[in-house]
C-alpha cells in the first residue's frame, strides 16, 4: 500500500486553536485519502498540544483502517526521513506519533 506524507502547516500557537483548526480544515481532507497509509508531520510543539495530536492520529487511525496513520513531529529532516522510511516498512504500526530527534539513541 502506498504512503502519502502530509505536512500539517498553518496551525495556531494555542493547543485548543491548534485543534479546531486541524479538525475543521485539515481531518476533512485527510478522511478524503484514507485509503492509503498517511504520515502526518507536524512541527515541534509544547506538551500542551500532545494531547490533541494523539487523539487526533488515533482516531484517524481507527477510521482508516486496515490503511494506518501515524504522526512524526520534529525538525530535524533527516530523522524524519528515517522515521517516514521506517513507517513505510512497519506494517503493524499505526495511530503513534513518532519523536523525530537529531540526538542519535543509545543502545545497550
């Protein structure tokens, strides 16, 4: 199945605006596509907008199924290319949001 990478732009600073706005002008035009994986990207955040970002994916997520949506937020290109390239082979994955992070991680 094919993997459409939406960048979510234009939100307001506001967690409760941020959310109105994504409901109200962006969830319409993804539920248009759901019969491909999406991954979302958004650009980094406060914790105050974690909530709303989840819920929102999850959701999705549910709808489009067996087609998955997931999130990355971050603005590090390159690990955000790692983790759209991940996403696109994890078939078992969907409805997470993904931390992209220029910090590589440590393995023990």
């Amino acid at each position: 199945m094919a993997q459409a990478v939406f960048t979510v732009e234009g939100l307001p600073e506001a967690p409760l605006d941020a959310a109105a706005h994504f409901h109200a002008e962006i969830a319409p035009r993804l539920r248009e596509n759901l019969a491909e994986d999406i991954v979302l990207l958004f650009a980094p955040a406060d914790h105050t907008h974690d909530g709303w970002r989840l819920a929102a994916v999850q959701e999705l997520a549910r709808e489009a199924a067996p087609a998955r949506v997931n999130a990355v937020t971050g603005d590090d290109p390159d690990s955000i290319e790692k983790l759209v390239t991940y996403l696109a082979q994890a078939p078992g994955v969907t409805g997470q949001i993904l931390q992209a992070s220029a910090i590589p991680a440590e393995t023990h």
